[in-house]
C-alpha cells in the first residue's frame, strides 16, 4: 500500500520540534552568520533559517484553508512529489534557484524577524492542528492531502533543514524526538526510492557495499 500516516500520526509532534528549535534559531552563531552562505550552496544562513520557520508557518497557514477546494483531488504522498516540479529538479534549476532566491530576500528582515514568525506559529500551531479537517490544501501543487500526510511533509522539511542550519554553523544537529524523525526519515526513504529505484534506495541504506552511489531523497538520478 502507498506510504501513509492517516490516523496513525502523533499531531503534536510538530509543536513540539517547534519548541526544540527556538534555541538554535535565536542562537549568536546563527545571527553571527546571517549573511553568509550556507551549508546549502548558494544560500545564506538567513535564508535557511527562514526557510526552516517557514515550515511551521505554512503548516498554520495551509491547515486554516477550510474547507478544501471541491476540485482539488486527495493524493498520496508520492503523487504529491510527482506533482512537485523542483522534486526533479537539478540544484541549479531555476524550479531549485528560485525557492533559494525567494527565502534569502524573506530573510532581509533578520534574525528577530525569523525568531518571530517561529514564536508566532508556534503559539497558533496547536490550535491550527486541532482545528484541521481529515485533508489539507497544498496550493503549490493544487490538491489535497490527509492531514497527517502534510504534517508529516512538514516534519520531514524541519528535520532536513535544522540540520541544514546546524551544520551551517557549526552546532550539533538539534535532537528532535522520535515521533516527528521516524515518519520524517520513512517519507525520505520513499523519496529516495521515487528518485533512484527501489534497488538503489535498498542498498543505500542496508548495503553499501552494493550501493552504485548515492541515493538522495533530493539528488534527481544521473540521466
């Protein structure tokens, strides 16, 4: 059966990552660094930083679409990649290029301002889950999701990105409990599958010696 957590998730996992988080957002490294590339490439730690609080914004924000659009059609997580045109992007594509250029410009407001929007979402968070219909609306790709599904996207997003932000500044990775990290790294492994094939996925993660290279959840396969 697809990958799916309708039902089965613990909701508040998400607020809590969001508590985990606040220190390394507000931390003196991170505003140290404001302005300098990151561990992505191309992207500062600004913009990383709001990228990664963006995440709970946009879970507050997309949770209050009540109700969904009648003609956006439920899908499950992996046809919610297919309908994702960065998914299969390269780095440098301008599907990749534009997502870093919009959240380095969001973050010319500064630390503060990311620090804010954090505190923000995560005060409405809990009210926003609680409040949620059995799907949610992605506008990006125009249909619908359960509910569980999108709150596992965005954890899956918070924990890639804390240790993009980490890692960017030199902290340990932020220790974010298990019931956001195992369904975020079960969605990586379908990812990984979606993009490279179930062999290649396979041995990546259980047999490296068998393993062709790297198998990325978000590294399109060589064509």
């Amino acid at each position: 059966m697809p990958l799916t957590f309708a039902g089965t998730l613990d909701r508040t996992a998400l607020h809590r990552a969001a508590l985990a988080l606040a220190p390394l957002v507000g931390s003196p490294e991170v505003g140290a660094a404001w302005e300098r590339e990151s561990a992505l490439p191309g992207m500062t730690v600004g913009g990383v930083t709001r990228h990664l609080v963006g995440q709970f914004e946009a879970a507050v924000e997309f949770l209050g679409i009540l109700p969904p659009p009648p003609h956006a059609p439920v899908v499950t997580l992996a046809e919610l990649y297919r309908r994702t045109d960065w998914f299969t992007a390269t780095v440098d594509a301008p599907e990749n290029t534009s997502i870093r250029d919009d959240f380095d410009a969001m973050a010319a407001g500064g630390q503060q301002d990311s620090v804010a929007v954090l505190e923000r979402s995560t005060a409405w968070l809990p009210d926003a889950v609680a409040a949620a219909g059995p799907t949610t609306y992605v506008p990006w790709q125009d249909c619908s999701v359960p509910t569980d599904d999108f709150l596992v996207v965005r954890a899956m997003e918070v924990l890639v990105h804390a240790d993009d932000l980490a890692a960017s500044v030199q902290l340990p990775a932020p220790d974010l409990d298990d019931e956001l990290t195992h369904p975020a790294l079960a969605l990586l492994a379908v990812l990984s599958a979606q993009q490279h094939g179930a062999t290649a996925a396979l041995r990546s993660l259980a047999r490296a010696e068998r393993a062709t290279g790297p198998a990325a959840a978000f590294q399109p396969a060589a064509r």
